[in-house]
C-alpha cells in the first residue's frame, strides 16, 4: 500500500487517519501485567509515566470520562513485535468495578497476536501454565479458512488469541483490499 493512502482514498472518514496506534488496557496490577507482556509474551515495556489526578475539579471526568475523583496510578506502552502499541492503566477511583467479562459481553475485547506457530505457541503456554481454551483450532471454510486459533488468559483474566495464517487466509484471492497482515506489516 502506498503512503498516499489516507483521508483522500476515504472521503467522509476521520480526517488524516493512517492507522491503529494502539489499544489501551485498565490493568489491577501494573507489575504483574508488565511482567506478563514482557516475560511471558515477550513484549517490550517502551516507556511509564503517572501518576496523575486531580484533585480538585473535574480534569478526570472532562478529559477520560472518569470519576473526577478517579487516579491514573501509572501507564506503559508496551510494543508486540510488529503490531500497534498497548498502553497499559492501572487506575484507582471511587466506582471501580472489576468485569470479569467474556468476549460474548457487550463491548467486551481481546487481544490477538500473530505467531508463526500456533503448536509451538500452545506448547509454549502450557509450558508457563496460562490457561488456554479449546485449540489450536484450524478454520477450514468460509472467508476465514486458513487461519488456525488459540484462546488463552493472562493471569486477572485479559482474553488474548494466537492466531496463524502462513498461507493466507481464503477471502484474499479475490479481495480488493486486504486486512492489515503482520506478515507484511508495511503493505
């Protein structure tokens, strides 16, 4: 792809928009999540900084849509190989609640990271006791078919998928455009 594509190829969309930067995350506990991305996925830790808060007016909910008593103890942004960033929270307010959502939830999320081998990946993972669901499991019909998944925890009960697709995935052969491929990350 080109860098010329951006607002011109979609007229009407947010103006400028080049791509993912990165998708932040509330965390309980900032050294054992860093801990997790670093030494068990293998992620880098790039930069920390916090804490803030205000206490005194309404920065908080003005500007994140917190409670205005809320405190952002610490964030990290931590980089995965060649995807976009993951910027780690970990907050303390007033109205916390801990989800435990299931990607079945409304507005619920997982993370899933590319790897070359989703068995070796498995193994991996088993290896380090992280609690994996059903798989590797092949698609092998419909747009998808190609690709193999694996679902698996981190420890406060994050969703994340190992996903594969070596060969591609089916809906490529005839597609006009295709999806951002961390394979290929400058296309």
């Amino acid at each position: 792809m080109k860098d010329s594509v951006s607002a011109e190829k979609k007229a009407g969309g947010l103006p400028g928009l080049r791509g993912h930067d990165h998708t932040g995350l509330t965390v309980p506990d900032m050294k054992q999540a860093v801990d997790f991305f670093q030494n068990v996925l293998g992620c880098e830790a790039i930069m920390s900084f916090g804490p803030f808060a205000d206490d005194e007016g309404t920065f908080m909910t003005d500007l994140l849509g917190v409670h205005p008593k809320a405190q952002v103890k610490q964030i990290t942004q931590i980089r995965c190989g060649f995807g976009s960033n993951i910027e780690l929270f970990e907050y303390v307010a007033p109205d916390q609640r801990d989800l435990k959502q299931k990607n079945s939830d409304i507005g619920a999320f997982h993370i899933s990271l590319y790897v070359d081998d989703i068995d070796a990946a498995k193994a991996y993972l088993d290896s380090h006791n992280i609690e994996t669901r059903l798989g590797p499991f092949p698609v092998q019909d419909g747009p998808a078919a190609g690709q193999s998944i694996l679902y698996f925890q981190a420890p406060w009960g994050l969703q994340f998928e190992a996903i594969s697709y070596p060969k591609g995935m089916a809906y490529e052969k005839d597609a006009k455009t295709v999806l951002w491929d961390p394979r290929h990350p400058g296309k």
